[in-house]
C-alpha cells in the first residue's frame, strides 16, 4: 500500500474577506521506500502541500491518506499519534529544543510513543551515532555546528522509524558541501530502512538523485522527465 495517497486535494487560504486559493485537484501517491523531490518558485505552494501531506494542516477540499489511514477520520490525537509514529518532519531550520541536548531532543519522539526511557534512550543514541554524532549527544543546540545540528534534527525524524520523511528545504540552510553531506545521509537512511523521502527543495542537483521529481506550478503538480530536471 502507498505510504502517502492524496486525492484531489485543495487549498484556499481564507482570512476575513481575503482569499488565497493555492492549489485545486492536486493528487500524488508516494510509494514504501521511493524518494520524490518537489520542486516549484516560492509561493508556488510546496510548504503548503507538504503540510497537508503531513497532517499539519487541512485541505479545503480532498483527502489525504498516511499508510492507509484517512486523515480527516482521525481525532486531533489519533492524527498526532499517527503523525509522530508515522512521519518524520524535518525543516530548514532544525527546530531543536534549545534547553535539551541532542539525546534528550531526539529521545522525545520516542517517549511520546510510551516506549520506556531506556529503550528511548538505547535507540536515540544508536541513531545519533549512525547520523555521526555519537560524540555529541550532551551537547545543546547551542553548541552544535549548524551541520551538525540538521544532523540531528535528522535524527530525531527518523527515530521512530517513521514510513515516510518530509522535507521542506531540509539543507536549505546549510552551506553546499555541509548539504551535500546531509542530503547523503537522508538517501543513506532511505536505503537502509525503506523510508520514503518526499523533500521540497530547491537545489536540481539534489532533485535529480531522487526517484521522481514532481515541479508545483501554477497549481499543478507535474512529473518532470529525467532531462527536465
Ligand atoms: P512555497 O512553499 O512554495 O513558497 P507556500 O505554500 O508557503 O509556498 O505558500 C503558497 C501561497 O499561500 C503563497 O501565496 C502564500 O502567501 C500563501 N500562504 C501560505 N501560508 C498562508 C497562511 N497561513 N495564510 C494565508 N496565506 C498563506
Ligand atoms: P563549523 O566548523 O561547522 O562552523 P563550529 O565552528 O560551530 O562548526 O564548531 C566546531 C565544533 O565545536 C563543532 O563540532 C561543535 O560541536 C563544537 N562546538 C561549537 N560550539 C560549542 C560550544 N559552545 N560548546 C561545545 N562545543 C561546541
């Protein structure tokens, strides 16, 4: 079954009197273990889509489906527990918590599970050390390099081993060999583990190493051909 599956899905955004329509009838499935890049112009749409992929917002019209469930059925809490299980979420900025240090920040997801602090703790570290940060899980956010805190914001997305990682310009804050290194890690972990990757972005050297590359324009999602890209 597809990871993700969302169905003529629709966005307007309305405040007041004014209305931003988006996007309208967009569809996508995404596949156990495929990797898709989304590209578009800013505005195009992405942060939105991703959003709705990721349950953190609601379509005005559509349906989204994560492994199988359908998103609008769900309580607020269900929907939160499928989310946290589920999906993994990384941005362009780390959104570590800065009072926690790196094992602390990537054992949370894991402890909202109910799993036990010391499995909680066994798996964070184990996923620290495969993202390079075995000798820095005392450290703060603070005192992490900007790499090495996206490295950890990684880690803290997939320790719950979620089917599917979403991206939005997840090495958009970064510098391009400390992205390129980033980037790397996220396809390893796809490898690795089968997790999908649906990743906005806006470097077309990233896109191109991914299994599909969908661009966001003018309200449509369209399927680029390889020497598109
Ligand atoms: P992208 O990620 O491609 O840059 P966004 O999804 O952020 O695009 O935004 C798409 C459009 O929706 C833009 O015109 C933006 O101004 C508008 N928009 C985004 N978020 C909101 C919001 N919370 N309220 C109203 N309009 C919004
Ligand atoms: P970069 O070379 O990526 O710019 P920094 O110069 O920020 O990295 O940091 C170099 C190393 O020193 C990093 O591995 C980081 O973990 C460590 N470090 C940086 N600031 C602190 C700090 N305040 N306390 C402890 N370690 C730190």
């Amino acid at each position: 079954p597809a990871v993700i599956h969302a169905e003529h899905l629709g966005k307007t955004y309305a405040e007041g009197s004014l209305r931003t329509p988006v996007f309208d009838g967009l569809s996508l499935t995404v596949a156990k273990g495929e990797t898709v890049a989304i590209l578009g112009a800013s505005g195009a749409g992405k942060s939105t889509l991703l959003h709705l992929l990721g349950g953190l917002d609601t379509p005005t019209s559509g349906e989204v489906y994560v492994v199988g469930q359908k998103m609008s059925a769900l309580s607020d809490a269900a929907r939160g527990a499928l989310r946290n299980k589920s999906l993994g979420f990384v941005y362009q900025f780390h959104h570590l918590l800065p009072e926690f240090t790196a094992l602390e920040n990537v054992m949370l997801p894991v402890l909202l599970n109910g799993t036990s602090v010391q499995d909680a703790s066994q798996r964070a570290r184990a996923l620290l050390e495969s993202v390079g940060l075995g000798h820095r899980l005392a450290h703060k956010p603070g005192e992490l390099s900007g790499g090495e805190r996206q490295r950890a914001a990684v880690a803290r997305a997939l320790v719950n081993r979620p089917a599917c990682v979403l991206g939005d310009e997840p090495t958009g804050n970064l510098d391009e060999k400390t992205a390129a290194i980033v980037f790397e890690l996220m396809l390893a972990l796809n490898r690795e583990h089968h997790t999908s990757l649906v990743l906005v972005t806006h470097a077309r050297s990233l896109a191109r190493r991914m299994d599909r590359v969908l661009e966001l324009h003018e309200g449509k999602l369209r399927e680029l051909r390889r020497d598109e890209v």
